[in-house]
C-alpha cells in the first residue's frame, strides 16, 4: 500500500502506476498475475481487478481518488498529490495494518479453540460409540466428525484470505465461521448427551 502511494504521489496515470506496481512485484507471481490482467482492462475496471482480489479500505480511498484525478485531468499528467493527502493515506494505512494484524491473531485463535472443542466431542463421542455400538450413536459420530471437518475447512479459507484482504474479507467469513462453531458444538454437545444418557440407562437397567 505504501508503494501504492508513493506512485500515486507523483501525480502518474492510472496505466503507469498499475505498470510501476507490476515491476515492483514482479517476482510475487499472485501479485503480478493479478497485475498484468489489471494493466489489460481500461483503468476503473483495472483498480476494481485488483480491489476484488486484494483490496482494503485504504486502497478503495486511493482508487477514488487516483480516478477522480484522471478524470479531472482527462487521461493527462497529473500534478503530485498533496502533502495532506499522503499523511492522511499513510495514517490509514497504519491503523489498517494495526487492526489487521489483530483480527488475523484472533482468527488462529478461534481455529485452535475450535480445533481443542472438535477433538474433545469427537474423541468423546467416539468412545461412547465403541462401548455402545447403537446405531444412533454411530450417526452421532458421524454428523459430529462431518460438521468438524467443515467448521475446519471455513476457518483454514478465513485464516488464509486474510492475509490477502482482511479489509473486505471480515463481514463475508465471520458470520458463517461463528454461525458453524456454534452449530457444531450445539451438535457434538447435543450429541454427547444423548449418548451419555443412553448408556447410563443401559448401564442402569440391569441394576434396575
């Protein structure tokens, strides 16, 4: 993002800023793929490309304003950005990168706390199946193993993406990330229960 406006600041057209990113991320082969597709699409749908697979807040702000100036200037060269601007963008890219860095810390932790809650009814459920052997309990297990498995799968994608774009990625994973976490432990606590119950009742019918 620096980079991003430190080129801007020059006053350069749309096409060389996406040319002068390109040369700088030459060797990151995501980053100039996206690139190079950026720099064959005309200049708005160019900066909406690279917003699409990387944007951030800071960086919808910058395009704006990049192709409010192109317009102004009608495709010409374009006086430097002003001094207030670049601190101003600086600034939030800062606190971007501040708040970023937390909300990926606290993804990995919801992905290992999820991973202990997984392994204990999963293990518990299983144990409770190889002493019971119902059918139900099997089907427990089964439904506890396959909403793990999928509640795993949303956060490895969360945890992932984020370092990629974490400014647009928060409202479109968190919802459906919570959402399984909770239904998972409802399903595996729920299923749990059940089995408990079933074989303290068998346990307790030959006594009775």
């Amino acid at each position: 993002m620096f980079r991003l406006i430190d080129i801007a600041a020059t006053g350069a057209m749309p096409s060389e800023i996406l040319k002068s990113l390109y040369y700088t991320f030459i060797d990151d082969r995501f980053m100039a793929r996206i690139l190079i597709k950026a720099m064959k699409r005309p200049p708005s749908k160019g900066f909406s490309y690279v917003y699409y697979h990387i944007g951030c807040k800071p960086m919808k702000k910058l395009h704006t304003y990049i192709l409010d100036r192109n317009a102004v200037t009608l495709g010409g060269k374009a006086g430097k950005m002003p001094e207030d601007i670049v601190k101003e963008l600086r600034a939030e890219v800062d606190t971007w990168s501040t708040e970023s860095a937390e909300d990926y810390r606290m993804s990995w932790k919801k992905k290992i706390e999820a991973a202990i809650v997984k392994n204990l009814l999963l293990f518990a459920n299983l144990y409770l199946y190889i002493n019971l052997k119902t059918e139900i309990s099997l089907w427990i297990f089964v439904f506890v193993n396959t909403a793990g498995v999928i509640l795993n799968i949303v956060l490895d994608y969360e945890c992932c993406i984020k370092d990629r774009r974490l400014g647009m990625i928060k409202n479109k994973t968190h919802p459906p990330a919570a959402g399984l976490h909770i239904a998972f432990q409802m399903i595996g606590g729920l299923g749990l229960i059940i089995n408990i119950s079933t074989a303290v009742a068998g346990w307790l019918g030959p006594i009775a």
